[in-house]
C-alpha cells in the first residue's frame, strides 16, 4: 500500500493523497458518530495528547505527509509541534497546514454550552497567526481561513486579504477552507480574490455541490483538500446510510473505505484528510488506497447523494459529544 505522494496545486508542498487531520483528537468533544465508544471515559489532555502522537506515529510510519490543524481544534497544534520537535523532524518533513478563524472556547469540557467562537476579524487573524507560529515554528507551510462564506464577509474584507498577502510573502501558501450549501460560490468567489493557493471543501458520498467549482480550483492551480470526507461519521459502521453498508457487505470493504476511495476517485482531489480518532480506524481509511472503483460500484455510489440543503440541516443537528 502507498500514499501516492504528489504536489499540492500550485504549491510545491510535497502531499500524501490521505492526510490526517487533528479536529478529532486535539479536544475532548466534537462532531463525531460513535465517538464515546472511539474515546472511551479518558479525555485528559495527558490521555489526548498520547493519541495523537499515536495517531501521527502511525500515520507517518505509514507515508502520510499531511497534517491539519487549527487554532480551534483545542490542544491540536500544540500537540502536533510537540510530536515534531520530540520526533526529531526538520522543516518539510511533513506538510503541516493550520487555520485562523475560530477561537476554541470549550475549556476542555464535554459540557460547555459553546465549544467555539467564529471571529475572521482582522485582528483575530493577525493574534492567531502568531500562536500557529509559535507552536508550530517553520513546519508550518500553510495557513488558511477557517470557514469562509459568503455571508460571513472575509473574502470582502481589504485589511484581511492584504494581511493575507503578506503573510503569503514570507514563504507560506495561503488557504481557505469553505462551509454550507453554498460552497460552490465562495470557491468561484476565493478564485477571483486571486490570493489563495489552496481550497479545503466538504465533498462526500451524501454532499457533492462543490464537485464543479472544485474542477474549476483544481484547473486553475489551487490545492484542492477535501475534509468531511465520512460525513461525520455518517459514512462509518457507525452511520445508517444503508445504501453503503450493502454496498460495503456485498464487497467485503468497511463503509468508510467504499467513501474515502470515492472521493479518491475524483480527478481534482490532490488530499483527503482522514479524521480518525483510532489507530485502527486510520488503518481502515488508509486501505481506500488500495481500491479500485468501477464504473457500476460508482454508479451505485452515487445514488447515496442529497440535496446540499438537506446535508447541511442535518450537520446541523449533530451533537458535540
């Protein structure tokens, strides 16, 4: 099995086809199916941070070179400049990408009414970049709005963008990741800005808007990273989209192997971040590489898509757990 090293977009940065991203294990709750019987009673920051320098062992040892973060994702960045420095890893050994955007107000609780505050306010951006930089150092290769929309403005906001473009000048890529039912438009929205070197976007089995305006990113030299890949946890033993898990019984493959090798399946895609919370389920998603999808399986696949309205509401109703 191979990871399938390539470029991302424009950039230069050396990728994996599966990334791994940190949303799951840098804080004690999140928006995950199944994730009690994932974590168990144990979400210590002791007990989180030694799963995560699990999960990065593993995922190194297996040719991921790929790592996503954000300041929001509790302890995440924190956890991840520790597992580099005590792993010995110089600059570019992994391609580590963070986000500004959110402020984590969780307080390491599985109770607190908010776990997180959007704010892409310029200050915000100028306070976050400066603790991405100084928990992760010069691993950090790419820095990116958490969450752009429409209606949330940032991409129309002057000082943002030229804060952007200077942060872009000494040396990092610049991204943005996107959010809702109108994914589609904020990516044609990022293209025009024209600072952006890369797009993170929902794109799964259920939710498929964006597949035009990815192609169109992908074709312009843009990075194209797809998150939420499983929905969830929606498109796991753990959802109930029966659909897949016949599919999945019928050839002998997990649920989330059958997703994550559909998203690998589009020619735009360059990383898929793979959200374990388990060895084990990072060694599931990575066995996607491995399948080979034909155009009936595809075709069967593709039944599972929905309305992006419908998707999002039911996002929506996820529990923080």
């Amino acid at each position: 099995m191979g990871t399938s090293a390539r470029e991302l977009g424009r950039t230069g940065l050396a990728i994996s086809r599966i990334g791994l991203g940190l949303a799951a294990v840098g804080r004690p709750a999140y928006i995950t199916l199944g994730r009690a019987a994932d974590l168990g009673a144990d979400r210590s920051v002791e007990a989180m941070r030694a799963r995560s320098h699990a999960l990065l062992d593993a995922a190194y040892a297996a040719g991921v070179r790929y790592v996503d973060a954000a300041r929001s994702y509790g302890r995440a960045e924190e956890f991840l400049g520790a597992w580099l420095a005590s792993r010995g890893l110089v600059p570019g050994a992994v391609t580590v990408g963070s986000k500004w955007g959110y402020r984590y107000t969780g307080e390491w609780r599985l109770d607190a009414k908010v776990q997180e505050v959007k704010d892409l306010s310029i200050d915000n951006l100028r306070r976050q970049f400066a603790e991405s930089r100084a928990l992760l150092g010069d691993h950090l290769c790419l820095y990116q709005v958490h969450s752009a929309t429409l209606e949330s403005g940032v991409l129309e906001d002057s000082a943002v963008v030229k804060e952007l473009r200077r942060i872009k000048e000494t040396g990092l890529a610049i991204g943005l990741t996107v959010t809702g039912p109108r994914q589609s438009e904020t990516i044609d929205q990022a293209l025009a800005v024209g600072v952006f070197d890369t797009v993170e976007a929902t794109w799964n089995l259920l939710e498929r808007s964006a597949t035009q305006a990815l192609g169109r990113a992908h074709a312009a030299g843009v990075g194209v990273i797809v998150k939420e890949a499983l929905a969830n946890g929606r498109l796991t033993a753990a959802g109930e989209e029966a659909p897949l898990l016949d599919v999945a019984r019928e050839h002998a493959l997990t649920p989330d192997v059958l997703a994550l090798a559909a998203v690998l399946n589009q020619a735009w895609a360059d990383v898929v971040l793979s959200g374990a919370a388990t060895t084990e389920q990072l060694r599931s998603n990575l066995a996607a590489l491995d399948v080979v999808l034909d155009n009936r399986l595809q075709a069967r696949l593709d039944r599972l898509a929905e309305p992006a309205d419908r998707y999002w509401s039911e996002r929506a109703r996820l529990a923080w757990a």
